[in-house]
RNA sequence: GGAGGGGUACCCGAGUGGCCAAAGGGAGCAGACUGUAAAUCUGCCGGCGCAGCCUACGGAGGUUCGAAUCCUCCCCCCUCCA
C-alpha cells in the first residue's frame, strides 16, 4: 500500500464535481493550513432522508476523510418556519412534535455516512439555541445588521415577491445566518456549505459574521444535481428513494443506481462513491454496454455506504440472481468490494411476503395474487398487465389473467417468484 | 368591501345539455428493439371476474327523460379597483 497522497478537502469536492459556487477561493488555502470546521444543515422535514441529500452527506463524508470537522446540522428550529428558497410556495410548517421526531430519525441515518464517535463529527440541533431567542433581543442584536433592500433583491426571495411570501418566511434568512455566527462563535466553525438554493442564506450568514466579528467566514454550493433525463435525484416514477432501508430496500436502493442512465454513470461514480478518481476515469471511459460493469460497482458501492457491506452483497447476489451475472475482472476498479464472481443463488434480498399455503392449495387466479402482493395497484392493472404479457411466475409468461396459481408453482425453496415486466420481482414465502 | 376570471383524472389542458369514463399533451405501466441504459415504435392508462354495473369534472342542493355542461347557495384560487 502506498501511502496516501496528501489532498486537499477543496480539490477532492472540486474534482468530484460538488462546487457550484464558492464565495471566496481563499477558502482553498485554509483548507490547506490546517483542519476546519465545516458545517451543513439538513431540515427534519420528513421522517427519512432520501437519494437527493446525498450529496451534502458525501460533502461531510469527505470532509470527515481529509481530516476536517464536519457538524451536521438538524434544522429543528428553523424547520418550524420553513425555508422559502426555491420554492414556489410556502411550505407547510411543521408541528414541534413532528420536527422533533424527524431529527431523530435523520441522526440515526447520517451516522450511517458520517462518523459521531469522539473527535468526530458534531451532530446539533439549532432549536438549542434558536428556541430560547428572546423576540426584542435578536431584533436589536441581529436584526438591525439586516438590510431589507439586500433581503429583498437575493434571488432566494426574488422568486416568491411574486406569488408572495409572508413575514414568518422572510425570516428564515436571519435564522440560517444567525445559526451560522453561532456555530462560528460557539464551535469555529469557518465554513458553510449547501444546496446552490441557499447561496443567499449563506452569503447572510458569512456577512453576519463579518459584522458581528470582524472575521471573515467562507461558503460552498453544490450543483443541483438532476439525472441525464432531467429529473431529481431519487425522485422515480414509484416515488421517492429513501436512504431509510425501512422505506426503501437496500434491493430496490441497489435497482435505483444499476438502472442509471448511460451518461450519469461517471458523474455519479465521482459524486456518490468514494473510489479513486483515476479508477473512476477508466470506468467512465467504457462505452455501450460495457458501462453496465460500472453501474454495477456504482450500484453496489453506493448501496455498501448507506447500507453496509451487507447489504450490498445481498442486493448483488439477489441481482445476479435474477439479471444474471456478469463477472468483473479483477483489474477493474479494484478499489471496490463488488464480488466479482459467482457466489450461490440468493434471493434473500427481494422484496418479499409471506402467504399460507392453504392459499395455493386452493390455488388463486394469478391477477389476484399480484394485487394482493401491491405489484399491482388495482385487479384491472393486474389483468391488464398480464393481458399485454408482463405477468410472470418464476419466470415463467402467464397467458390467461385469471390463471390458477398454485401449489405447482412453489419452488423447492418454498418461495414464488412474480415478476412484472422485466424487471420488477416479488417474492412470496409459502408457509 | 366592489368588479371580473377560474376550480375537469397523477400534472397541464380541451369540453359549456345526450355521440363523455371525458379530446390532446406530459408522466406512468406493458410489449417490441436492447445492455436491468437512452432513443424509437406499438398497446394500455378510474373501480369491479369488465359486451354490464358502480364511482367521478371544488362542495351541497335543484331543474331535466338525461348535467362536467343550466339554476341556487357555499368553499377555494387568480386579476383589477378600494
């Protein structure tokens, strides 16, 4: 093993593709001089995380692996009044109970990417200090460094002059400014990053602290990161992709990123696996069908970092299951834990349910069953579905929608496999 | 508070007494082609064992043989005036 290059935190997000905006690139020097203090804020707005946040979370990884501080954190102050930035309309506010349950939740999850033991990361919530603000106090404090004519020309704020913002709202800018002289003051922390929508937000803050302190502050943006179709990240037909493995399988987490579009493969190779950039390089350089080999390591590396070795290894086997394998040479990207070849047929990691076996004895018409199992959403989906041919039983086509199955159909591993098109698979465990 | 415009399926959006389970587009699902990719083409796309019935055009009533369409009241959104 050779020994690790000396990088800088600033190169490694600049080479990775995280830097859409940067508000002074001094900040690349004091990466350089020493550990820093760096911080990101993730608002508790739903029970889980999901694919989308991904890149702030890598963000902190990374900053975590040069050597740096990162604080993660929770919005359960602000999220109570919610963030106008790049939305359309005001957002609904969230109850206090809400907002304390999803903080919790979100710890859990960022500790899954980011490290909390000692000396680690820094995990906060900003209600510990926004909740006990006194009204007349920040307004002389805080309040009087604020420009409204600034204010109201940020881009952040521009957008909702328009469908209208009310006050609660126009506040948020001094809150997430205020959080960051707080963290400045309270934890030295130097740096701010976030989505390139808080851009205004952040210049807030850094100005905040300039004016408070008389020190200067530093801010980073991300790109908004869409897919090669133009869509969100994590956002699917069937919904949203949860970082939560209760809400989305670690099998379905691994279907997401192997079904990446051609063109997003390197990028998100870069973005969301910690691989070496050369090795990315190669990969990147594959062309046609070649690249599955790669979405396949993107798949599992991705997969490995938010649920464990594990679980990626049962998404992979389960994968190779049912699309087949494709052995990887040992020489490509060896820097990922992928197996590269067979292991025994598993399909443990497929979504699955368990069902009577008095069920299949009595045997049920096939259109049934994949509505029950919710393949389908509705019995008509359900017959449709196999009228047109996409119905199958261990893969096998079913011809009639109302085709019995039954006891025939359960394999020696005591499961049915239903599939629905090419690639959708359930799994029906008869007890 | 006054005047006007509008609320149609997942989204946009046509329809202004029967031919409307509602044009068209997008999204989605399936099939073909492929590489678990994209593009393209084809079919499907409210529910129900489905030539029939049920539920649906903001909500509640009413007129009519028949209402998304006409009338009354109510709720919500937008524009202009105050």
């Amino acid at each position: 093993m050779k020994a690790q290059p000396v990088t800088n935190l600033y190169d490694v997000l600049k080479t990775r593709g995280f830097i859409e905006q940067v508000t002074d690139e001094d900040i690349r020097r004091i990466i350089a001089e020493g550990p820093v203090v760096c911080y990101i804020g993730f608002d508790p707005t739903a029970t889980s995380l999901h694919v989308g946040s991904l890149v702030p979370i890598m963000a902190l990884a990374h900053a975590q692996r040069n050597g740096h501080r990162p604080i993660a954190l929770v919005g359960g102050g602000t999220a109570l009044i919610g963030d106008p930035s790049g939305k359309t309309e005001m957002r609904q506010i969230l109850s206090l109970d809400q907002v304390r349950a999803n903080a919790g939740a979100l710890k859990r999850q960022l500790s899954n990417h980011i490290s909390f033991e000692k000396g680690g990361a820094v995990l906060l919530n900003n209600a510990d200090w926004l909740e006990p603000l006194n009204y007349i106090e920040f307004l002389r404090d805080i309040g009087r460094h604020f420009s409204v004519n600034r204010m109201l020309a940020a881009e952040s704020y521009r957008m909702r002059l328009e469908t209208g913002l009310n006050f609660i709202e126009f506040n948020y800018m001094l809150l997430q400014a205020y959080d960051f002289w707080y963290l400045f003051r309270h934890h030295g922390c130097l740096l701010q990053m976030g989505g390139n929508d808080q851009w205004g937000n952040i210049v807030a803050g850094i100005d905040l602290i300039r004016r408070i302190e008389g020190k200067q502050a530093y801010g980073i943006t991300f790109p908004l990161i869409t897919t090669a179709l133009g869509t969100k990240m994590g956002k699917t037909e069937r919904g949203t992709i949860w970082l939560d493995g209760a809400l989305t399988t670690p099998h379905e987490y691994y279907q997401y990123w192997v079904n990446t579009d051609d063109a997003d493969v390197e990028r998100f190779l870069r973005l969301f696996t910690f691989l070496p950039m050369d090795e990315i390089a190669e990969a990147g350089a594959l062309r046609g069908s070649e690249l599955n080999m790669a979405k396949s390591v993107l798949a599992f590396e991705a997969t490995r970092i938010t649920h464990g070795e594990d679980a990626a290894r049962a998404a992979w086997r389960a994968a190779v299951t049912t699309f087949g394998l494709r052995p990887l040479d040992p020489a490509f990207m060896p820097s990922s834990h992928i197996p590269r070849q067979k292991e025994e047929a598993d399909t443990s990691a497929i979504p699955s349910m368990i069902k009577r076996r008095e069920v299949f004895e009595r045997g049920i018409a096939a259109f049934e069953l994949f509505q029950e199992v919710n393949l389908c959403a509705s019995r008509g989906e359900a017959r449709r579905l196999i009228e047109q041919g996409g119905g199958y039983v261990n893969d096998y086509q079913i011809r009639l929608f109302d085709e019995k199955i039954g006891i025939e159909h359960v394999t020696d591993r005591g499961e049915i496999l239903l599939r629905k098109g090419k690639k959708t698979y359930f799994r029906i465990i008869v007890k």
